[in-house]
C-alpha cells in the first residue's frame, strides 16, 4: 500500500494597521455602512490616479527585517488583470517580478505524538498589494438590513484599496498541524509588531493553503489545489486534512487531481471546487504605468531597523537562558506580544524569579490561558493582575497553600474582580486555605488514616502502589485538602516503611 507524504504552502494575506488606504485617501475602519469609505480611486472613475501610502512600505520593511528577508532597494507595481464584479478597475494593483521583501524565515513549534516539534520554514517572498471589495450574497444582504432582491448580490466597495502584504512561504509544512503552528506563529510576528490587528473574523489576516500530496521518497510534486481563506486555526486544520484525504482518496482509485481553487465547508467539513486554478500568465501581468517604482532608502531601513521591539525569537532565547525555560513553553509565551508582557509583568512581581519562573509559566499558559479562553476574554482584560499571579504564586512557593487549593484562590480573585495587590493573602485568611504543615498536626492524622484502612496498609506492604496513593487520598480528604502534599507523602512512607 502506498505510504504519503503531504506537501503544503501558504498565502497569508495581512491587512495593514494603517488609517488609509494603499492608493487613496479612504478610511480603512472596519464595519462602516456599504460604500461609505471608497473612494473615486477606489472606484476607478475615469481620470483618477493612485497615489501610494507610505505607511504600508513601513509595514512591509518592518516585517521584512523581523524575518530577516532582504528589502529590494527598488519594487515594482504590476496590474494584475482579471475580472470579478468587486474589482471596480478590471485588474489588481500588487507586485510581481519585484516585490518589496524577498526571502526570509519563520520558526515554528508544534506537538506531535504528545512531543514538542521545531521547524524553521523558509519564506519566498512578501509584496504590497490592495485588496478587492466584497460581494454580499442575500444572507450577508439581509444581515445589514437590507432587501434580498431575488436572488441578486450587492457589491460592497469600502474593501476595495484596503493594503494588504501577501506572505508567501516554500512548500516546507508536512502536516495540517505544521501548517497551523506556521499561521499562528506568523499571526503572533504581524501583530507583536503592530503592522496588523490580527482580527480573523474582520478578515484582516486570511490564509490560502495549497495542498497537495505525493508518494513517499518522490521527489517531483503532486498537482495542488488551493483553499481559499481560511479565516480561522481551527478551519484551516479541518480543510487541509479533509483535502488531504480527498486527493489520496481520488488517486487511489485511478482519478487525478485537477489544479483548482476549492473553498472550505466548515458545516459540512468538506472542500469544494470553486474554479480551476490560473497561473501567473493567465493574469497578463504588466508594469503599471500610472505608479513609479517603488525606491526604498537605506536610511529609511535603518530608521525601522532601530525602532523595532524586541522580536519574539530574541525573546524566547533569553526566556531558555535567563529563566530556563523550555523551548515549547518560550514559544508559547511569545505566541503574542500581551501574553509575553502578563508573563514577564508576573516575573518582575515574583519574590525569586529564578525559582519560580517556571511556576509562573505554568499559570499562564495553564489556569490563566483556560479562564481566558472559557470567558472569550482577551489576556488585556484578565480580572487577575500579573501583581496578584506573582503573589498567589509565592504563596504556593513558601508553602502556604498548595496548588490544588491555590487554583481555588485564584478563582475567588477572578470572580470578586478587586485590584488590590494583596488579594491573594485576603482570599486564603478569609476561606481559611492555609495549608497546614505542622509536622505533629499531619502526624495524628496520618496516624488516624493508617488505623482506619487496614486493607489498603496491606495491600501496599503487599507491593500495590496504588493503595498508597488511596491512603495520601484519605489523608488529603480529612484535612479538606490543606495538608502540605509532601509531607503527608514522606510521613506515609516513613511508617509504612
């Protein structure tokens, strides 16, 4: 039986935070009535001319140098010819031969098989374009208020110029899950560095994913199809192994895969063909005239090159040197700007951040991220402080609470919403949490326990383990879970033993 191998490439394109367009002077803002942001430019009327917006070259030479790509010192602007009811002019202003960044790489971290997995995938290239406007079928239609007119479309062109950065990488990503953690990481760059808001659902950062598959140890590649914006994490997975079965499947039994573009089902996990997929020259690429090559100044580099944040790949290597973290758990906390301020806001609170920054990374990748994800909340807007983590986690430290009756500390400060720095010592005063370890306390009751299950002391002298683990049980049960966990383990052995 054949064995396969998947070959996978994708087509990011990211909206540019700017406030106006690439090629005109209209608003960008997101959610504005139908047609009340296009511009003439943006409506191709007869006469006008595009005037390019600087700002987008900034975004572009900012994410060029945070992947270490070459900036062309001169790109070009091509018309891209092809019809489509929201492209008013009949062609797309982007780059082709030339663009603006070319080259460069991303690293990614995923899990496979419950094991932490790192890749670095290679970029080709990424190029300034505008993007089209929006047809509004009759669900959409009825959705703003408006009369679905038997069975027509209405054309929304507040889209339209909107500037885009198209990131295209090499075909490296051999699974759904490589392409997943390659969408996130690059979705975690654009918005660490404040070039694009990152808001799947607005459609500022969509993804197509060209997919194809070939047999193991072949070298040539099979026919890819394309599946075209995919605006969420979770979709792009589903799509991609749906297609992936569908092409094996298709082969399989003596078929072909036809190149075409295929849109995604989410309510029927399927791909469907859209129309067949052009290439480069179906699109009669050509200089546009009305538009200068596009001159990029050394200084201008430098300038971006010197305001730039720490990126997040200088970041996770002094996260591994100076706190000795894990390479899973630095890509993790870097996964966005906000998550690696809360963690490193949390660290400076900590009473030994040597010690316990593994602790605090445990919290917000763990109960943090859980709580955040259950309520729909941004890491912004978590109701516990980084001042409050760090004090709840040394209390977990110095042995006042422990982590089971921690995580009940934390859900109080969560819920009563308060910021005062100290709510963690109020909340365990007050529920009377403190973890008792006073060794003659926890004695009598290890004591008490022995005497009232005979069985399970037999059982374990006996050589089943899992009877300790039921006396540890019991005595946690009777201290209504504030015993020191380590000491009734060490008390438990030492008279068992």
């Amino acid at each position: 039986m054949t064995a396969w191998e998947v070959v996978i490439g994708l087509e990011t394109h990211v909206q540019l935070a700017t406030r106006s367009k690439i090629f005109s002077g209209a608003s960008t803002a997101f959610g504005a009535p139908p047609n009340t942001q296009a511009s003439p430019v943006d409506l191709a009327l007869p006469g006008v001319l595009p005037v390019f917006n600087a700002a987008a070259l900034d975004c572009a030479v900012k994410f060029g140098l945070a992947v270490g790509a070459q900036i062309a010192p001169r790109s070009v602007f091509a018309r891209k010819n092809y019809f489509y009811p929201d492209l008013p002019k009949g062609y797309q202003i982007s780059q082709y031969e030339i663009p603006v960044v070319q080259g460069g790489s991303l690293p990614i971290v995923w899990e496979q098989g419950g094991e932490p997995r790192e890749k670095v995938v290679r970029l080709t290239r990424a190029h300034l374009e505008e993007d089209a406007g929006k047809s509004l079928h009759e669900d959409a239609m009825r959705a703003l208020g408006g009369a679905a007119l038997g069975g027509m479309s209405g054309i929304d062109l507040n889209r339209a110029g909107t500037p885009l950065l198209e990131i295209v990488t090499e075909p490296d990503m051999r699974s759904s899950a490589e392409a997943v953690a390659y969408a996130r990481a690059l979705h975690g760059l654009v918005t660490w560095l404040g070039i694009c808001d990152g808001n799947m659902q607005e459609g500022s950062f969509r993804c197509d994913a060209n997919v194809s598959v070939r047999p193991v140890g072949q070298a040539e590649f099979g026919t890819r199809c394309e599946i075209k914006n995919l605006n969420s994490f979770r979709f792009m997975q589903q799509a991609i192994e749906y297609e992936v079965r569908r092409q094996i499947e298709v082969i399989e039994d003596g078929g072909r895969i036809v190149q075409e573009t295929r849109l995604y089902d989410p309510d029927r996990d399927e791909t469907r063909s859209m129309r067949s997929k052009e290439d480069a020259h179906d699109y009669r690429y050509f200089p546009d005239p009305d538009l200068p090559p596009l001159v990029v100044e050394p200084a201008l580099v430098e300038r971006i090159r010197a305001a730039l944040p720490e990126l997040p790949g200088a970041m996770r290597e002094r996260l591994q040197r100076d706190l000795g973290l894990s390479a899973y758990d630095a890509v993790t906390l870097t996964s966005s700007r906000a998550v690696a301020a809360y963690f490193e806001d949390t660290v400076a609170a900590l009473p030994d951040a040597a010690a316990q920054a593994k602790l605090a990374a445990n919290w917000t990748m763990g109960e943090v991220a859980a709580r955040l994800n259950r309520e729909g909340l941004e890491i912004g807007a978590c109701p516990v402080s980084p001042v409050q983590l760090a004090a709840l986690i040394g209390r977990i430290a110095d042995g006042t609470v422990s982590g089971k009756i921690a995580r009940e500390v934390f859900a109080a400060i969560w819920d009563e919403r308060r910021p005062e720095p100290d709510a963690a010592d109020r909340v365990i005063e007050a529920k009377g949490l403190k973890q008792i370890s006073d060794t003659g306390a926890l004695e009598k009751i290890v004591d008490e326990v022995l005497a009232a299950n005979p069985t399970s002391v037999e059982e374990f002298r006996a050589g089943k383990e899992k009877a300790f683990n039921a006396l540890v049980g019991q005595a946690m049960k009777a201290t209504k879970g504030k015993a020191n966990p380590q000491q009734v383990n060490d008390l438990l052995r030492r008279k068992l033993g």
